[in-house]
C-alpha cells in the first residue's frame, strides 16, 4: 500500500478517437446523432438544390458549386479543427480483420440491407413522383426538401430513443417502419400533398437506421472503432450502390409499383439480416458502459 501523503501514481489514459466516447455513455446515442447530423443537413439543404441547380443550369454548373462548396468546407476545417494525435499506420489486412468476427459482420449487413431498402426507392425517386410533381424540377425539389426534413427529424429522434432505449431495441423499431414506407414507394405518385407527406415520414425512417446501427458496431468491437467505423461508412455507400441495382430492375419490371415491389424484397432480406445480428449480438450497449450490478438476493431468517 502507498504510504499516508503520498498519491499514488496515475497512468494517463489515452483519449479514445470516438467521439462518443468522450461524453458520458448515456449521451452517446446524442453525440452520434450530432455527428451525422452534417450528412442529414446536406440531404435538407443540398439534395433539393442540386436538384433545381442541374435542372435550369445541367450538371456541369451544379459540379462547380460543389467544388466551391468543399472548397470552403476545407478552409474552414483547416482553420478551425484543433490539431488531433494521430493514429497509427494500418494496413488493409488489418482494416478488414474485424469483418471476420460475427458479430460485427451481421452487424454491417443488416445496415447494408436496410439502407438498400431506402435507396431503392430514392435513386429513382425523381421517375416515381414525375406523375405527382407534373415533371416540375421545382416540385421535385420539394419532395426532396420533404425527405430531407423527415431525415434531420430522424436522426434527432433516433440519438435520444438509442440512449434511453438502447441500440438494439432503437434499431428494431426503426427497420420494420423503414422498409413498410419503402415498399409503399407507388404511392409517392399519387398527388403531390401525398407525395410530401409520404417522402417526409420515409425520411424519418430511412435516417434512424444509421446512428444505432453505428452504436452496435462499435459495442461489437470497441477496441477497433475507428476501423468498424470505416466499414460502417462503406457499408452505406455499398447500400447506395446496391439500392440502385434493385430499383433499377423493379423500375424496369413495374414502373413505380415495381420499385416498391423491389424494396419490399430488399426489405424482407434486412430483417432477416437483422433478426440473425439480434441474435447472435449480446444486447447492445455503448462499448465503455459499466455493467449494471447484479441484484442483491435477501435470504429469510
């Protein structure tokens, strides 16, 4: 034991590079949800005005105001984010190794599913409303705008109900409601009132998939969550790619109906993906969280 006086030596604790991480667990479903927020906003703000941008001036103009844009973006980053240790050279091997663990792949395919549902519906969303909007860039700027407040709408929701209900339950919720209004994608044709109102709840899904399925991967493998994080963006992006296929052949298939068909079958396949990472994950929490105390049993005299 240390002598009276004398403080016994601590060992610095290196800072973990998640920012979740830094706050206390019960607000780390808020933290993820204020980090993604940034993605959400752009669908608010960028999607509908690229969309009225490519449709009066074409896509070359459109480009260059994105250019522009992340041009800015890098200035301010540069100016303003404070210096960050880095991190350690990682090789591909390395990178991908998490994906041989179960519980983080059925994980990340569940969110590839999920977020395949939704898009394939939105890459051809601009084809499935041309009945409601007239064909009217203007109106299918709204539509977009519509989405995209269902999206922010989302992601707030999602980080407040994943700290009080938990990752898994959060995720369990969200994903049936996500692939019910995908696969009623036909009605998006509809009249224009229905086709805002409907992109509006759709957005709300489609964005609380991601903020919980980001906290399970990282509970899956926390001593790698910058790594698991970095597939978990990939994942998306493979979502989008995937989304785009499906859509592409119920559109062919059926029009509308048939992109709705397509999600549908999407849709079935990440629940079943989803069921399967349920299960096989232990429930899931903020890697870092203290495990409740058991229970005391009280024995009769």
């Amino acid at each position: 034991m240390p002598s009276p006086g004398r403080e016994r030596p601590c060992t610095p604790r290196t800072p973990s590079p998640w920012p979740a991480r830094r706050l206390p667990p019960e607000r780390s479903g808020r933290a993820t949800a204020t980090v993604v927020g940034g993605l959400t906003t752009a669908i608010v703000a960028g999607l509908p005005l690229g969309a009225w941008l490519g449709a009066h001036t074409g896509w070359r103009p459109t480009l260059w105001v994105v250019v522009a844009l992340a041009v800015v973006a890098a200035a301010g980053v540069a100016s303003a984010l404070p210096r960050l240790p880095g991190q350690a050279v990682t090789s591909l091997r390395a990178r991908l190794a998490p994906l041989t663990r179960l519980p983080v792949l059925t994980t990340l395919m569940a969110t590839w599913l999920c977020l395949s549902t939704s898009w394939t519906v939105y890459n051809y969303v601009d084809q499935i409303t041309r009945e409601a909007t007239g064909g009217d860039a203007a109106r299918t700027s709204f539509v977009l705008l519509s989405f995209g407040v269902g999206a922010v709408a989302g992601n707030l929701l999602t980080g407040r109900l994943a700290d009080r209900l938990g990752p898994a339950r959060t995720i369990g919720y969200a994903a049936p409601l996500l692939v019910l209004a995908a696969a009623a994608a036909a009605l998006l044709s509809a009249t224009f009132l229905v086709a805002l109102a409907l992109a509006a709840v759709w957005g709300l899904f489609h964005w609380t998939v991601n903020v919980p399925q980001q906290l399970r991967v990282v509970a899956a493998a926390p001593r790698a969550a910058p790594v698991v994080l970095g597939l978990h963006q990939s994942t998306i992006y493979i979502g989008i790619g995937t989304g785009g296929v499906a859509g592409a052949a119920g559109f062919t298939l059926g029009d509308a109906h048939g992109v709705g068909y397509a999600a549908l079958v999407v849709g079935v396949l990440a629940l079943a993906a989803l069921a399967v990472s349920l299960r096989i994950n232990k429930p899931a929490v903020v890697a870092g969280t203290p495990p409740k105390p058991a229970a005391r049993v009280t024995r009769a005299t």
